[in-house]
C-alpha cells in the first residue's frame, strides 16, 4: 500500500473528510495512506476517480405534514391518553 507524506499527495487522491465537503462518496477501498505530522496520524486516501456524488436524502427518513382532520383527531386522542396518567 502506497504511503504518502501531507506535501507528496497526488491532487486526484483525498481524504473521507475531503470528498465529503466535495459531496462526493467513495465507491471503492481506499488506494493508499497519507501520514500528518507532528503525530503520525495516517489517514486512508481515495481515488477521485473511484468516487460518486452523493445523495443528500440518502440515510434519512422523509417526514411529511399531515393537516388532515382525521390526524388531528388521532393526535388529540393521543395527547389525552398521555394527559390522563
């Protein structure tokens, strides 16, 4: 696995973090590691190639507003039941 150092990056490989401020998703391993100094910490590299846009609804469940009478009767019902003990 290549290794590189924060200033030997090649500018198609980037971080997680990176391509998900680009709103990018990777779709494959990562390719290599960069190391940051002064602690060593290394960090996975990913191919902009080998990556996707993301979706930005994915992951989350869609809430919609129900105005309807019958709604409001089954909330009122339910906000008794919870009042009454």
């Amino acid at each position: 696995m290549k290794q590189f150092t924060l200033e030997n990056v090649p500018p198609n490989m980037f971080t997680k973090a990176k391509l998900k401020k680009m709103e990018l998703t990777p779709i494959s391993g990562h390719i290599a590691f960069v190391t940051f100094p002064p602690k060593k910490r290394r960090y996975k590299l990913y191919s902009l190639e080998n990556a996707r846009p993301s979706n930005p609804n994915a992951g989350y469940s869609l809430l919609y507003a129900d105005n309807s009478e019958e709604a409001r009767k089954r909330f009122e019902e339910m906000r008794k039941r919870f009042q009454s003990d």
